[in-house]
C-alpha cells in the first residue's frame, strides 16, 4: 500500500510560499510607497505614520524569521546531544 498525502496537504512551494514572500516584501514596500507619494503631495504627517508602519513591518518579519531560525538550531542542538548520549562523540568532530 502507498501513502497518500490528504487532499488539503499542500506540496513545498506552492502559493502559501508566494503569499509568505508577498506579506513580508510587498506590504512594507506598498507602505513605503504610498507614504513617499504623500510626502511629495503635502500630506506629511500621513506619510510619516505610513512609512513608520512599513518600518515597523519589516522589523516584525525580521523578528518571526530569527524566531523560526532560532527554534531549527535548538532542535539540531538537541539531536546532536541524543547523539552524544548514545555514542559519545560529537556529531561532525572526528578525532
């Protein structure tokens, strides 16, 4: 018998990637964007809340990625350690 993915799985790369990489670039830059414009028209205190906003986007997005990679190190941390418990050795040293 083979195994079946469920129907709503979705393969690696798809359009949950694309929408990922559209909130985290496309998003600040729209605010960015938008804010320039209203800064040229005359409008400078909208434009500074809308260029703060995308500031403050980007440093979100910067925050959840160091999250995400923070939380990968620590599992290959603990892998490493169970390897060490059971064999002694350090993962990737040689003597």
């Amino acid at each position: 018998m083979s195994k079946q993915r469920p129907r709503d799985a979705r393969p690696a790369g798809d359009g949950a990637a694309y929408g990922l990489l559209l909130l985290r670039i496309g998003l600040p830059v729209s605010l960015a964007a938008a804010g320039i414009v209203l800064l040229l028209v005359g409008q400078a205190a909208i434009a500074i809340v809308l260029l703060g906003t995308a500031i403050i986007a980007v440093l979100v997005g910067f925050f959840a990625r160091m999250t995400n990679e923070s939380d990968l190190d620590r599992e290959r941390e603990e892998q490493a350690r169970s390897t060490f418990m059971r064999t002694g050795r350090w993962p990737g040293r040689r003597r």
